[in-house]
C-alpha cells in the first residue's frame, strides 16, 4: 500500500470534475440541510435520526450503501462528512474509482501483489491497470430493511484476484445510529452539554463459493473508508502500543507516498500525530501489533473533535497486504490508516482536498458458508474544550491542549 494509490484517483477524475455540470464545491461550514438537498436531488438518500431529531445520519443506498454525512446539531447543524459535489454533480461514471466521499464506505482488499482484486492477472501494477472492483465503485446496495435509526443493505458480489483466484460473497451491512448507552460500551464518558452524534457500520462478508478461501490463493478482508473536511486547524491522533521497534515494528509506516516530513507526523511515546489539513498528500499506517481500537482527529477552528473506534479480534495477525508490487508477505498490511489530501505534484489540482480515516478487518480464511465481520463506529462531538478533553484522554490518551499544540506551538 505503499505506492501512489490516490494519483490514479486525480488523473481519472479530473475530466469528470472539469465537464460543464452544477459546480458546487464542497466547504467548511455547509449546513446538513443543504448537502441532503443536495444529495436528494441526484440520488437516494436515507436520513437516520434520533427520538430528538439532533443526531441524524446520511446513508445513500445508490452509492454502496455509503455513509454520506452526518450531524449532531439537526437540519441546520454542521455537516461533517465530505461529499465530491463535482462529481456527483457531473453524472459521470469512472471505472477506476468513483470518489464520491463519505464518512464510511465499504471496500474490500487487498489492493495490490499477488492477490490484489484491483489490477488483473499479468497486468503491471501502475496506474493505468487499477480498478476499483465494479460492485464496490458503482451501482446500489439492496435495502433488506429499514428502521427510524437503523438500514440493512446486501449486495452479492463475485471477484476474480490476480493469482486468478475466483471469490463468491455475499456482503451483509448495517448502519446504525447509536446513544449514550452504546457510546458508553466503547468506554467513553461523555459529559453533560456536549453533542453528538455516533453511528456505526457492521459489515460482514460470506463465502458463498464451494471453496475455502486459502493463503495460497489469497485472502479478502474488509476496508472501511472515511472522508472528513481538512482545515489548518485539524490534527490527527491515532494511538499506538509503545515498545522497542525490534520486537514490534516500526510505530509507524509513513512511506506510502514517500517519508511524511517531520513537520506533519510527529511520533511520541505511544501516540502520534499527523496534519490534516487537506494541503500535503501523505499516508500512514499502524500494523496488529501496533494498533489501538481508537483513532481521531480534532478541528480547533471549529471545535470538533471525531472519533473511529474499530473492531479487533484477538491475536489477528494476518492482515493484506496492498502495495502495488509482487510481495514478500501478502498478509504483512496494516490495520489503521490515515490520507491527508493534497496536489500530486506541484500546481495540480487535489482529489478534495479532504483527510481519511480507515480501518480493515483481518485477513478472511473462510469456508464455504463461513463468514467474517468487521464493525467501525464514527463518533463527532461538539462542546467546550474542557468537556472535548475529557473524552479525548479517553479515547486518545491525550489532551485537546497538546493536540492543539501538536503543530501550532
């Protein structure tokens, strides 16, 4: 996963961006109201919403059942997720990857080497031979069903891996708005005032074939994807289990578009911090035996501080591997990640500008009829810093005033 993935992403989809359509680019401050009119009017929208009607949630069934935005504060709260309006916009379909944003949608991996299900058999790993595998670029998740806080979607896919390898799946996935009771199962504390809204996805994959699926023929594993709104004023936190680099790793991989400078990754003892302002492309990664089940970020401009908490079976150790080349260990990949945006190369145009946070399930050894599951929460709270700082010590081990600080001494 270490080659220049998201440069396909900006070649492909400039012409799309450019074409003569309603060009509405996507910014801070737009209101939950105005993306779901947006949103509305162009695809399917299914809005998730509390008792109160405060905490709502965006789910798109025409666009893979993705997480398209979400609010804390109603109809005229902020909206948190990041949407490609220029794409959306165009109508245009892109068989290498439809950038269509959202703060949660289902992919699958691995992306590259001898398993990848993003480039066919014998093709060079470059730009011009990666696909996003149809069923999860284009088209609509079936609704099984339908709540005032919950939706249910499944889709039936088959996918043929570099190695030729044939997999037959069935993908399960809800999205569910949740409270302070299933926020608090996550061991978080949430002080009186502050708002909030939490939903998750729980995704699970089948095997619907006659064949197990093996290490020797490749393995899939789920890939969940968030896309969030940059600022100068947003730092990224993710935790990590400190310990000497011989026994456990690197703390952190930061060579996936070439070494992070030191002025946007800072490693300390067992917490890092990555830039998230939209204005530099660069990558990161936590491996198993490094990563936390929490990951956030927090906009000091803004005062919202987002949370990613993620499933993580015990004793995983085989996760898939994506870098775009025949590999010495396809299942040597990381857990969490993190993109921060920005031009490819000087003066070109960003894919967002926006930031991701990911998360990925371990690597499915599956029988027929088995299944895995992976479950990612997002978590975005509003209030005072000295309420935000208690939830993120919770999460993230450290304070709003030194994330704040982290880049902005």
């Amino acid at each position: 996963m270490r080659n220049p993935v998201w440069a396909i992403i900006l070649l492909s989809i400039l012409a799309a961006a450019c074409a003569k359509s309603a060009k509405a680019p996507r910014s801070r401050g737009v209101l939950f109201k105005d993306d779901i009119d947006f949103l509305t009017k162009r695809s399917k929208v299914v809005v998730l919403s509390d008792e109160i009607g405060n905490a709502r949630v965006a789910v798109n069934p025409d666009l893979q059942g993705r997480v398209m935005t979400s609010t804390a504060g109603g109809p005229d709260g902020p909206s948190f997720g990041w949407i490609n309006r220029e794409l959306l916009a165009s109508g245009v379909n892109n068989v290498h990857i439809n950038a269509f944003g959202g703060e949660d949608r289902f992919w699958l991996g691995p992306e590259g080497g001898p398993f990848s299900i993003f480039f066919k058999k014998g093709d060079p790993f470059n730009l011009d031979h990666w696909f996003t595998p149809p069923a999860v670029n284009e088209g609509s998740f079936d609704i099984v069903s339908r709540e005032e806080d919950a939706v249910r979607f499944k889709k039936a896919i088959r996918l043929v891996n570099y190695s030729d390898a044939v997999f037959d799946l069935v993908v399960d996935r809800e999205v569910k708005l949740l409270g302070g009771p299933e926020v608090a199962a996550l061991g978080l504390t949430v002080p009186g005032g502050v708002k909030m809204v939490a939903f998750q996805s729980d995704n699970s994959v089948t095997n619907t074939g006659t064949d197990p699926w093996t290490r020797d023929t490749g393995l899939l594993s789920i890939w969940i994807l968030g896309m969030f709104n940059p600022s100068p004023a947003t730092t990224i936190v993710i935790p990590f289990k400190p310990g000497p680099e011989a026994e456990l790793g690197p703390a952190v991989n930061d060579a996936y578009f070439g070494k992070v400078p030191a002025g946007r990754l800072i490693v300390k003892d067992g917490v890092l911090f990555f830039s998230g302002d939209g204005a530099f492309r660069s990558k990161i990664g936590l491996s198993p035996k490094r990563v936390k089940p929490f990951a956030g970020s927090y906009d000091a401009a803004e005062g919202v501080l987002t949370l990613v908490h993620l499933t993580l079976p015990e004793k995983a150790a085989d996760y898939v591997n994506s870098m775009w080349e025949v590999q010495e260990d396809p299942f040597a990949g990381d857990v969490v990640n993190s993109y921060n945006d920005g031009p490819a190369s000087p003066g070109a145009k960003p894919l967002g500008p926006f930031y991701e946070l990911e998360s990925s399930s371990p690597a499915a050894a599956l029988a027929p009829g088995a299944s895995i599951r992976h479950v990612h929460t997002t978590m975005h709270f509003q209030g005072d810093e000295k309420s935000l700082d208690t939830i993120a010590r919770q999460a993230l081990g450290v304070g709003i005033q030194e994330i704040k600080e982290a880049f902005h001494k």
